[in-house]
C-alpha cells in the first residue's frame, strides 16, 4: 500500500525510547509529525534534531507530537537523546518496517559507492490519522519552521 496525503496512515508499533513502545494509534486526537533520519550523532541528523528540540514548544502549542526515527538501535537512540536533549522520543526500527511503510529506504551514493539507506523525510499526521503533508528528500536548513509552519495552519 502507498501512503498518500489525505489516506489513513496504518497504525504500527515500535520500540522507542523513554521505556515505552510507541503506537501511533495512541496518539489520536493529537498531531504527529514523524521524521526518518539517516544516523545518530552525525551532523546533519544532530542538528535536525536540534532544531525539532528548540522549536518543542511550538510544536506542543500547536497540538502536535514529536518523534525521530532511524534504523539505530535503543541504546544508540538513548545516548544520542540524553546527549543531544531531545525533549521527544526516538524509534528503532531495526527491521526497516516502518522506513517501508514510509517508502524512505532509497539508493544512495557515498564516496562513489551505492547503498540502501534512509532518505532524510518528514511526515505530519492530523489528529484523526491521516497523513496530511510530506517531505522527502529533505536538506535540514529551514526545514522544520516549514513543518511547524504546516502543523500550525492544520491545527487551525
């Protein structure tokens, strides 16, 4: 199935941290945005993450819920929040099944040599369920003003 805007998101489960599994059904009546990064502690992720910790409080006045996803494990996930701050949770998804679900995993280039990895995207989800905007191919400078901006218009 392909996810499309305006479509119900498929509810899923995950490790997070924060000891709690993440379910995004629980978070109805709530606005999600969920942003798939590449890699923890690198510097493009970093300062992404950084920039959705300095804006979590516009975030919350807007209705809306914060959370990272990577392909990094718990522990990784957990050191890179505690040392970063992150205010928001951060979901393991060592199987890749929500990066699929999300069609994130795309082929990449390094150092001439290609690769499956995670495209740097970010998903606003509305209070009901359903998708409601989408970034791909993301480049960080600006980006999430541009998603705090869509979660305050969709709060209304």
């Amino acid at each position: 199935m392909t996810l499309s805007v305006g479509q119900p998101v498929e509810d899923f489960s995950a490790e997070a941290t924060g000891d709690t599994p993440f379910r995004l059904g629980d978070y109805r009546g709530k606005q999600v945005v969920i942003y798939f990064y590449p890699k923890d502690s690198t510097p493009g992720c970093t300062t992404e993450g950084g920039d959705f910790r300095d804006r979590i409080g516009e975030f919350e006045a807007a209705n809306t819920v914060v959370f990272g996803v990577s392909r990094d494990g718990l522990k990784s996930h957990e050191n890179f929040k505690a040392k970063q701050g992150f205010p928001f949770e951060l979901i393991s998804d060592r199987d890749e099944a929500i990066c699929r679900q999300f069609d994130v995993i795309k082929l990449k280039k390094m150092y001439g040599k290609e690769h499956l990895g995670v495209e740097r995207s970010t998903f606003l989800i509305d209070a009901e369920g359903k998708l409601a905007r989408e970034w791909r191919g993301v480049k960080v400078p600006g980006h999430v003003d541009e998603v705090l901006e869509a979660a305050r218009e969709l709060n209304g």
